[in-house]
C-alpha cells in the first residue's frame, strides 16, 4: 500500500523489483555504516537501540508468519536512544546511527550537521550535553509524530476501503479478546475487530465481507463470511 498526499494506491510488488524493501534495506546499511564510522573516530553521535523481547524463542516459534510478526512487534521493546552504539534487536546489528530521514526525524538532522561538520573542521558542532538534550526529548516527540502519521494512513486506507464495501478480504486471527477477535487483512495493512459466530483460533485463516466504512470513527466493520 502506497500513500501519496490525499491518494493511495493500492498493488502488490514481488520479488527484487520491490524498491521500498530496497530503500529500507539501503537505509538500514547506510545508518550502521556511518554508526560504526562514527564509533571508530570517537565522534558523539546518538545511536539506535533495542532490547531483545522476554520469551523470544517462544515468539520466533509461532507458526502462523503474520501472528509471529504482530507478537514480536507487540511485545519488542520499544526502540530507544543511546550515546553507546548498543545493539538493536530488531534489526540484528549494533552501531545503528540514524541519518536517512532528515526531513521528518529531528535527530537524523542533528547527526548529520555533526558529522558535516566534523568532515569540515576535524570536530563536532554538538556537544554531549547538546545531544542528550535531544535524545531524551526524542523518543516521545517522534512516539507522537507516528502516531499521527498511523492515523494519516490509516484514514487514507479506510478511505479506499470505502468505495469497496460488499467485497471479501482475507484475514488472519491475531488475538482473542472478550469483545471479539483482532483480526489483520493479508492483502492490506489493516486490523480490526471481528465478532464471529462460531469459535476461532490464533492462526486461523478467516473470510471477511467489508459490511461498511465508519471514516469518523476510523473503523471498518466486517462480518465473518
């Protein structure tokens, strides 16, 4: 799913021509190189960390590959800010220094005015102090910036979604709850609440009819087909 502006679009990308999981997977490289650059000259910089989850074997044992992925990411860490270059357990690599988005993560524009200007006079613009400032303030400005973006995305989607109601999805059973099951579509990156009838399992592989769009409320109800 690609959001653009007021649009979004919808289609499927397969295989080496996927240019976002390039993108992600260049970004990924380049942060951990210029971490471990920065490390090896001894220049203050901030780095990304996360602990690994409590019971990870037991989460990496799941089955089902879209409930694994929502465990992890439910019961992971949150990802933090470091002056050490501490390992990051999602992404499996240490040193990780954040500097690909510049233009909406305020800490990436700050690693990067220090390292130009350490390559220009041989040493930092930022002090440590002037860095912890900024990583202390990070995590809970960035935690609401995403989550604004989430609702963005999630409005655009619903959006979509509308001029499809009657249609049939299919969906993986996340979690139970009392209220229902949270369920996510696997063609689109969305999940919901469902209230069947008959008994499910975590795991199970469900049809969806989409019975309508509430843009207000930010909710798509569906009925178990």
């Amino acid at each position: 799913v690609i959001v653009e502006a007021d649009e979004v679009r919808v289609s499927r990308a397969e295989g080496p021509e996927d240019l976002r999981e390039i993108s992600d997977e260049l970004a990924i490289l380049a942060s951990t190189q210029i971490g471990r650059w920065c490390t090896d000259r001894g220049l203050e910089v901030m780095y990304e960390a996360q602990s690994p989850p409590e019971g990870r074997h037991l989460l990496e044992a799941i089955p089902h590959p879209v409930v694994r992925r929502h465990e992890l990411r439910r019961q992971s860490p949150t990802t933090g800010f470091s002056e050490h270059p501490d390992r990051h357990d999602g992404l499996g690599l240490s040193a990780c220094c954040p500097v690909c988005r510049p233009t909406d993560r305020y800490p990436d524009l700050v690693i990067q005015r220090q390292i130009l200007h350490f390559l220009a006079t041989g040493r930092p613009i930022h002090s440590r102090e002037e860095l912890d400032v900024v990583r202390f303030r990070a995590r809970e400005e960035l935690d609401q910036f995403e989550g604004l973006r989430y609702r963005r995305e999630r409005y655009l989607l619903l959006k979509h979604l509308a001029s499809a109601v009657g249609e049939l999805y299919s969906a993986v059973v996340l979690h139970l709850r009392r209220d229902g099951a949270l369920v996510e579509l696997l063609d689109l990156p969305l999940k919901t609440v469902v209230r069947p009838f008959d008994p499910l399992a975590v795991g199970d592989e469900i049809q969806l009819r989409l019975t309508g769009v509430d843009l207000w409320r930010s909710q798509a109800h569906f009925a178990v087909h």
